[in-house]
C-alpha cells in the first residue's frame, strides 16, 4: 500500500463561464464509491492543498489550508501520507495510534526544514497549516483535525427519507470558548495568550487557530531568542508553546445509513453551514458535486458584500482574499462495503492532487 501522490493535471476541468481561479476534478472511482474535488483560489498564492489516495485496501482523503504562505500546506501534501504509509507497513495496518506518529514524524520533518532554511528564509517560521486527514479502511472511518478545517457526514436520518448532517471533526479555532478556556487554562501567566482584535479572537493577537502543523515562532520560544529571528518576523514573546500539533482523531465503523462525506478548508465553512452543504450534495447529481459546493460559498459570500457571482468572479487573486478565502471541497461517496468492491482491482492504485496554484495551469477537457 504506497501512498504517493502525483499532480493530476491531466483532470483539469474548467466549466463554461470560470475565472481561471476555480479547479475541478468532476468524478472519480475509490474502493467504496465516487469522489469530487474542487479548488478556488483567493490568495496570491494558493495556500489550500488537497490530495485524496485511493487503492483496494484504503481511500486517503487530505485537505491543507495554509496560513503565512503555501509552505507547509504543499510540504503536507507530499509527505503526510507517505509518513502513514511507513507507519501502517510497520504496525500492521491503520490505527489511531498510527495516526497520530503520521502527524508527528510531520511535524517534526517540518522543523526540520525549518531550522535549516530559516537563515535565509527567516519567513519560514511563522508558515502553518490546518490538516485535515480522513482514512477508509475495512469499512472503518478515521478522522484526524489540527485547526478548523472540517470533516461533515451526510446520513440517512430517522425512517430514511431525510439526510442530516453530522460533524466529524473538532474545530481548533478561539472563536469557540471552549478552546479560548484550554487555552488560558494552559497558561495561567499570560493574561494576553488569547485577545480580542480586529473583530474576532486570536492567539497571541495573531493567529486563530490553536492546532497546525508549522507555526514554529509560536511553538518554540527558541526563535524568539535569536536576535535575527526578531529583525525579520515580528517578535512574540513566549514562555511555553502557545499552539501543538497533537491533533484530534475519531474513528466510527461505516453503516448503509452513511451515505456521504464532505471535507472541506474553513474557507468553505466560513461560507456555509454543515447542514446546507449536506443539502446541496444530497439534492445534486454526483458530477461536479464538489464544484457546485464551492460555487454556493463563493454565491454567500458575493451577498454579503451586495455583490453577484460575476462581480466576484472579476476580483483578481489577492484581492479577492477580501471578499472569500481559499476554498477546497472534496466529496466522498460513501456506496458499498469492501465485500462489494468491483472497480478497484490490485495495482489499481490512484492519487489525484489539486495543483500547486491554479493560474499557473491551462484548461483540458478533463
């Protein structure tokens, strides 16, 4: 089980009417039905980054919503799952516990890097990213969080005709009171771990999320130290770390009443609600399912500022970080058990990941 990914640019799918910004991966078999992936850029440069692995024996869904520049969004894309692949050949399988050694040899590479090139690239240092990590093995589902990324379950609900919604993920984000409340718990000394700025809560006046990969000014008061490291990024006094890279991992056996997974970056959630979400995918046809979704946030966020989808479409990327933020949908269907597998051969391995940055490519039909 090799979990290695290439860019997937022969799937390359723009729509009628797009701006150049938005990539589409419309459909695509995995061991337990259909997937969709869909992109839309807003920042200079993409900080979203999205990867799912499919083979007979898993289906591996990523999503990497990067803060501070595409680093260690694009870092997590390439060595995340290969990280698992060597941790599950040598337990035996998936497993929380393999899981979060993933997570942890991740983060610890990504120091790494990060010591050795900060010198030159002192930036590197307050570079992040959310992670958001599903895995379909043996019809058993896991989910593992750090940050506000998020993973949503359409079900059949009570007498199967409706379909609602249930989160699977735990958002790290001090918006929540429960997290601001860990937060301070954790750091009774610091009055000003967590404040109130420029319209919502962030750690250190800085940042929102309390869980990422990356981040390492934030993490290691070492960097603080180094007078370098303070003439180029701005200097955040610390004690002790004020984020981690321990994520949240829960783990459900798949049921005929499962129909449906959404993961999704905050840009999507920021836009609209698990229940809505489920709603689109349960009423749509599967086709371009991810796409629509990413449509409807881009729709919310035109009405907020009075505008439509055209007007938005218009906004050059940069600029358009103002109205929305990046935004990656991936779609999982969820049809049948492994028993009934039919389309998923051996050696029919797949990894489909969306670009690097979405301007940078051309169109094809897909």
């Amino acid at each position: 089980m090799r979990f290695l990914c290439r860019p997937m640019e022969r799937f390359l799918c723009f729509g009628d009417g797009d701006d150049g910004l938005q990539w589409q991966m419309k459909l695509r078999p995995h061991p337990y039905g259909d997937f969709s992936i869909a992109v839309a850029q807003a920042n200079s440069s993409l900080e979203d980054q999205a990867q799912v692995f499919a083979s007979p024996l898993a289906t591996l869904i990523g999503v990497y919503d990067g803060h501070g520049g595409p680093e260690a969004s694009r870092f997590l894309k390439s060595r995340l799952f290969a990280h698992l692949h060597d941790f599950a050949s040598e337990h035996g399988g998936l497993s929380t516990d393999v899981i979060s050694k993933a997570f942890n040899a991740t983060e610890e590479e990504f120091l790494r890097i990060v010591k050795q090139s900060w010198l030159s690239h002192p930036q590197i240092a307050a570079v992040g990213s959310c992670c958001l990590m599903g895995a379909i093995a043996d019809d058993v589902l896991y989910v593992a969080n750090l940050g506000d990324s998020r993973a949503v379950l359409g079900r059949r609900g009570t007498g199967g005709n409706a379909v609602v919604a249930e989160r699977l993920s735990s958002d790290h984000n001090v918006a929540l009171e429960e997290v601001r409340r860990e937060l301070m718990e954790m750091h009774p000394d610091d009055p000003y771990v967590v404040v109130y700025t420029r319209g919502v809560w962030r750690i250190k006046g800085i940042i929102q999320v309390s869980r990422s990969i990356g981040d390492v000014y934030l993490k290691k008061p070492d960097f603080y130290r180094d007078p370098l490291f303070r003439q180029c990024v701005s200097p955040i006094p610390l004690r002790r770390p004020v984020m981690s890279a321990e994520p949240s991992i829960r783990t459900r056996k798949l049921t005929p009443d499962d129909l449906f997974l959404i993961f999704a970056s905050d840009g999507l959630w920021e836009q609209l609600s698990d229940d809505y979400a489920v709603d689109i995918v349960s009423k749509n046809p599967r086709k371009g399912i991810a796409k629509r979704l990413v449509r409807a946030a881009i729709d919310e966020a035109a009405k907020k500022q009075d505008m439509t989808y055209d007007e938005i479409k218009k906004i050059e990327k940069g600029t358009r970080r103002h109205y929305h933020d990046d935004i990656t949908v991936i779609v999982i269907y969820l049809d049948h058990c492994r028993s009934e597998q039919s389309r998923f051969k051996s050696g029919s391995d797949n990894c489909v990941s969306a670009p690097a940055d979405i301007f940078t490519l051309k169109a094809d039909n897909g």
